[in-house]
C-alpha cells in the first residue's frame, strides 16, 4: 500500500470514529461505542501490543510497562492490523520501528503515524516563523505531544517524514524528554508506563447485557466484572424499613 493510500485510509477511519482531521484522540472514551476492547498489561519490552478479532468483536492488547504515549501509538498500529489490513492474523507486534524488510508492520507504524498525528492538526499548532526545516522549538513539541497524547519519538519520526525537522535535529529532540517536558509546565505522565490491568471498552454494558437477558447467572456476572476490578456487591443500598 502506497504512502497516500495509508493516509487517506488513517483519515476515513478517523472519520468513521467520528474525529476530525485537527481533533486530539480521547483514547478512554473512543472504543465505549464501539465493539472493541482494549487491555493494558505487563509484557516483556519487546512486545507492544497484539489485535484479535472474532467475529464482529475486536480486541487489543497493550503493554503498560510502555509509557502511555507510546501505548497510544500501539493502539493505532493494531487499528491498522484490524480494520484495514488485508492479510491480518494475530501475532506480537514490536510498534514504532517503520522496518520497510516487514511489509504490514511498516504500514501499520505509517498509518498510526497519520491516524494519532494528522497533518493538518500538526501544522495548525506549528507557528509560522517555525514551520521551515528545523526551526519548530521544543516549547511547540511539547505542546503539541501533550495535545495529541502521543510519545516525543512518535512526533519527531512524523515531522521527519514532514520535512520538519533533519535526522540530526530529530535525535536531539528525543534527549531529555521528561525533563523539557517538567521545564515547560506539563506532568510526565504521558512519558512513564501506566494503566496496569485497565480495561477499555464497553466490557462491563456486554457483561450486564448477558446477566440482563439470561444468558449468564448473577454469580458468573460478578466473576465476569471482577475480571476489571468491579465488585457488583459493593455499596448496595439497603431500602429496608
């Protein structure tokens, strides 16, 4: 698939998703409504997510030892694998590496590229007087990454393919993330691992639908909602007289 094709595909999934070409993607909230889950868990380094489908149901994995940014941009690699991948089976995904000798995962790291950081939000939120090769300041990546939840190498790598920014000026970009991040005001969330055990999705309205209708007993409910850390018996109100 040619470089334009994986843009325009990035471009009508967000579409679909119901995201503008400028607007930030709120992870937590995107998958509610729509039939996908998303599970972050302890992985070994090297293995940053994996997409499953069965049926019209999909699923994603995510390695929260990852810092959240760059669990972001697994999440829309494995978007690639599932909703426009033509010759998609499940298998351990190692995301951010744009290797060209693996054809599908080097589109998947291009369309989550175009999918996370569009176009024309990036360069809405570039000043002008910064938009010529290698003039963007670090106050603007810092910015920028904060907006749109992504990992500073995930925004060098896209301004690189931009013509932005130089290889050289790229590298020096990605040194003391944390810290130009601390130094301009923002939180280091974005940069540390996290959301161990969180579930994304609508999991708990599927769980509830099936105890609802019958088909699973109130005690295979509450195993099914402990699985996320939900306690079905906890504060019950008593209506007793």
């Amino acid at each position: 698939m040619i470089d334009q094709e994986l843009k325009q595909e990035a471009y009508e999934l967000r579409k679909n998703f119901g995201l503008s070409e400028i607007q930030a993607i709120s992870f937590k909230d995107l998958f509610l409504n729509k039939n996908i889950l998303i599970y972050h868990t302890s992985l070994d380094m090297e293995f940053s997510g994996m997409a499953i489908q069965t049926g019209e149901y999909r699923f994603i994995l995510v390695n929260s030892n990852h810092p959240i940014g760059r669990q972001h941009f697994t999440i829309c690699h494995e978007l690639f694998h599932l909703y426009v991948d033509k010759n998609f089976s499940s298998h351990r995904c190692q995301t951010g590496l744009f290797d060209k000798k693996n054809r599908s995962e080097f589109e998947a790291d291009m369309f989550a590229s175009y999918f996370l950081l569009p176009e024309p939000g990036l360069l809405s939120m570039i000043p002008k007087v910064e938009r010529t090769k290698d003039k963007v300041k670090i106050s603007t990546i810092v910015k920028i990454e904060q907006y749109y939840g992504c990992s500073r190498k995930a925004l060098a790598n896209r301004l690189l393919f931009l013509n932005k920014v130089s290889s050289e000026y790229r590298d020096e970009l990605c040194r003391n993330v944390k810290q130009s991040a601390q130094h301009h005001g923002y939180p280091i969330d974005l940069y540390s691992s996290g959301n161990e055990g969180v579930l994304w999705g609508n999991y708990g309205i599927k769980a509830k639908h099936l105890f609802d209708s019958g088909k699973v007993s109130e005690g295979h409910f509450a195993s099914l909602m402990a699985d996320i850390g939900i306690d079905i018996f906890e504060n019950l109100e008593d209506y007793g007289d």
